[in-house]
C-alpha cells in the first residue's frame, strides 16, 4: 500500500505542473517515465535520507525501481491481472486522506494542486489502477511466501552480529468512544439538513445556503457545485440517489459516511452527471464529549472491580470497530511507532493496568476518547531465536523473498521492452 501510496503521489505532481515538454527518462513497454517524475522522486527520497538530491546513485536507484514498477504492470497485463472499481476506490480514498493529512487540511490541498477532490480523484484513477495491478502481480507471486524453522536459525546465524537491537515493545488494546456516533448529536445534523430542504422547497437559494452552510470546503464557495464526473467518484449512497435524479430535481436527506446531504442534479451528459451539493457533517459537542468520558470510565470501574472483561466491552461498545472484533487488541508494537500522547499514557501503567479516559486526536478534525490497556511491556533487548522468533521468522521471509524477486525481475527484464533515454 505504501507502494501504491507514493506512486499516486508522483502522479498528483505530474498532474499539477506546469511544463507542458518534457524530456524520456525511459521507457517501459508502452509506458514512458518523465525526467521531471524522476527528479521529483529523487529530490523526495534524498530529503526523507537527509542526502543530497544531486547524489547520482540516488538517482540512478530511484530510476531503476520506477522501471521495476513499470515492468510489473506490464506483466500484470500479460497475466490478464484485474482489479474491480471497489479497489480502485478505496485505494484513491486512502490516497487523498493521506493526502489531506500531510497538507493539513481539505483546503490547504485543493489550493496546492489548483483543484477540487474530486478532480484529483478523477485525474488519479487511471495509476490508481495500473499501481492495483503492478502490485497485485507481485503478491501473486510472493504473498505466500514462507520459510522452515531452519531457514530462520541459519539466516539468524548469518546476521545475528549485524541485526540490530529489539527495540521496546507493549501489548495494548483499547476501548475507543467517537462523541459524533450518538443519536442525539446525528439527529441535530440530520435535523438542520431536513430544515434547509424545507427551505429550498419553498424557494431559498441553493447556491447560497450552500456557502452559508454546508460543510464541504471543496464546494461550497461554489455555491456546493461538485462539476460533471461519472460513477465511481462519489460514495455509494450518494450516486444511487444523484445518478436517479431528474434534472433540476432536488434529493431528499441523504445520509452517507461523512454526514448528510441533499442533492440537486444540473444535467446529465451521457453517463456522467453535473450536480451540486448542501454537506451537514455530524458535529460533536461539549455534552456528547462529556457522556464519553463518563461511559468510559464506568466501562473502566466494571472492569476494575471484576463486573466483566475488558475485552467483553471492547467487542461490546467500541467504535474502532476492527480491533473491536479482536476485544480491542491493538497488537504487540513498538513504543516508537506511539504518539506522545499514549506514550505518556503507557508509561503510567503496569501491566495489566487500564487507563482513564484519554482524549485520542485520530486526524486535524477528527477525535474521540479511549482507555487502555497494557498486557505486557517488553524491554529493548538483543534479538534471541527463543524471544523473537516470529520477528526473525518475518525479516527471513523479506530476505528470502528479495532473493526471489531480483531473480524474477531479472527474467521480466528479459522478455518485456525497457530502455533508459536519458
């Protein structure tokens, strides 16, 4: 994913700049690398390394794995690889999260690439795609991989000398409250979306409550226009409803995963639809916030004085509902890879210890509260075959397959056209 992540990345450059010539690094079958992709892959890289973007090898390795890249979505389409819309969706869901995430803000991205979401999404789905492919091709061939014990004790033998240090690790998992997932709170936005539909009934401005009120920065300073796109852009629940629509014709509430909105097809052209949008995002407040932390530190006591387990309430009430199936195990991870915030947390408890409620920042807009609890602390130590085992199984895995793959590129690199212009 990170792969696909970086790819897309490149792609959001090349789309947004401004050079219309420029020059072949190389090509790769039918697909050609830019030198401007190159240069911007390499200035990134040599700033995340603390390096010299100027570094020849640098560059030379970072033109080498962009072929590599490109030499995988040609195999893909040898071996008729497909990847279904759904996945090309998500995949460019997560991309401009991450996206929004590194610029700070929706706004803050849109004013950087001169483009709405949508447009970036748009202008993304074609390497979202190809990106889906090359990596599907690869975890085809090597998503199975597995090695014996003794694969592990020998390559453990090879490099206990050079491998470094077990960092410090705890065993956590958590309860996590979101104040915007009551009923009370999701009626107030539901509640403000049907009054600016019965305004928009008797005559009110679209455009205008648009600006006043919606909550999508994208759109709303134009007056909640989202342009003409096709299928596969918007969430589910709201094309069903915009691609029924008669032109002109206003939708009811619509609740999607982002709040409610109501829509207003303009025209239709052909399987694409040109519509605008109100957003009402459900919003939390001090009282919604307050129920949290008193739930939560009712769920802490009931546990604290044996009522029932931690686990039992994660699974029960939790809203972070993938390691809710899992009695809110977070897993075994290393202290580093925590924000400050849990860190500071963790370091207070013993094992076997439950938290107090802990406000938990998740994204710049998004929050809830949590309380955690820690199953073992593991102490930085010298990796052992006895104590880390599944740790050294796993870099023998990575080691072996890197093997494997620079044999299979090496055979890919023989049979599909590549040659470096420049």
């Amino acid at each position: 994913m990170k792969k696909i992540l970086f790819a897309l990345l490149l792609m959001v450059y090349s789309i947004s700049a401004q050079e219309v010539l420029d020059k072949i690094a190389a090509v790769v079958d039918d697909e050609i690398i830019l030198q401007s992709e190159v240069e911007f892959r390499t200035n990134m890289e040599a700033t995340q390394r603390n390096i010299s973007p100027g570094d020849t090898t640098l560059r030379k390795m970072v033109l080498n794995a962009m072929i590599e890249e490109k030499l995988l979505y040609a195999q893909a389409q040898l071996d008729s690889i497909t990847v279904s819309d759904d996945q090309v969706k998500q995949t460019l869901e997560n991309q401009i999260s991450y996206f929004i995430q590194q610029y700070g803000s929706r706004e803050r991205l849109e004013q950087v690439y001169g483009m709405p979401i949508e447009k970036i999404k748009r202008n993304l789905q074609d390497e979202t795609k190809k990106s889906l492919m090359a990596q599907t091709v690869k975890q085809k061939k090597f998503g199975q991989m597995d090695v014996s014990r003794k694969e592990v004790e020998d390559f453990f033998n090879t490099y206990k000398d050079s491998l470094p240090q077990v960092q410090e690790k705890v065993q956590i998992s958590h309860i996590f409250l979101n104040p915007k997932s009551g009923e009370r709170i999701k009626k107030k936005a539901k509640d403000l979306a049907v009054s600016l539909l019965d305004s928009l009934k008797k005559g009110s401005d679209f455009a205008a409550l648009a600006k006043k009120y919606s909550d999508d920065p994208g759109s709303a300073a134009q007056g909640g226009d989202l342009g003409t796109v096709k299928r596969g852009v918007f969430y589910p629940e709201f094309e069903a409803v915009a691609f029924a629509l008669s032109p002109q014709q206003l939708s009811g509430v619509v609740e999607s995963p982002v709040g409610y909105h109501i829509i207003q097809l303009l025209e239709r052209r052909g399987e694409a639809i040109h519509c605008r949008h109100i957003l009402i995002k459900v919003k939390s407040d001090d009282e919604s916030d307050l129920h949290c932390i008193e739930f939560l530190s009712e769920v802490r006591d009931s546990v604290v004085k044996g009522k029932n387990t931690f686990e039992y309430y994660a699974k029960k009430y939790s809203d972070d509902k993938e390691s809710a199936k899992m009695g809110g195990d977070l897993g075994t991870v290393e202290t580093s890879q925590l924000d400050k915030s849990l860190l500071d947390v963790i370091y207070k408890l013993k094992e076997g210890d439950i938290s107090y409620p802990k406000r938990l920042q998740l994204e710049k807009n998004t929050y809830g509260y949590h309380i955690v609890k820690l199953f073992q602390r593991i102490y930085a130590h010298k990796p052992s075959i006895d104590q880390d085992y599944d740790d050294l199984k796993r870099l023998t895995e990575v080691y072996k397959q890197q093997k494997m793959y620079a044999e299979w590129i090496k055979t890919i690199k023989a049979k599909i056209y590549w040659q470096i212009k420049s």
